[in-house]
C-alpha cells in the first residue's frame, strides 16, 4: 500500500529531500505537505514531480519520524520509515 501525505500528517513526519547532483537537501513537514497537495497525494507521485531548483535532478528521499514511539509504531503496522537520526 503507497504511503499517502496524510500518513505523514497522522504520523508527524517529514519528507527529507536531498538533490543526487549538487547534495542541497530540505525538509518538508507533514502538515504543510497535506495543506499544499492535500492528504490523498502518494509520496511517490508528489517526490516524481518534484526537481531540484538549481539543476533540475530527481532527489533522493526519506521519510522521518518525528519521534521515537511513532517509529515503533510505523513498524508494527508494517511501515518502512527512518527513525529519529537515521543517517
């Protein structure tokens, strides 16, 4: 099942991006993503659309969890999602 904006949001996460070319890297908070592209968006269909302002290149991504309890949580519904810190 596709991970939606509004799991972010439930969940409070951000999505980490960081451009594979020139390394620049943001985070959006899952709140603000849901108010933008609104909760039924895919993190996959938002992350294909999205290009880094400087050079134009697809980023990497990674879901955070804001905290520890909701990682454990994430895992035990069967989520794959980084951790506090995770590097």
């Amino acid at each position: 099942m596709p991970i939606r904006l509004g799991d972010l949001d439930d969940d409070d996460a951000e999505l980490q991006l960081r451009c594979r070319q020139c390394g620049k890297s943001v985070a959006y908070p899952g709140k603000y993503l849901v108010r933008r592209f609104g909760e039924w968006t895919t993190v996959t269909a938002l992350v294909a659309r999205m290009r880094c302002a400087k050079d134009r290149m697809v980023p990497d991504v990674r879901i955070v969890l804001c905290s520890t309890e909701a990682s454990r949580e994430a895992l035990r519904r069967g989520i794959s999602v980084h951790p506090p810190g995770w590097k």
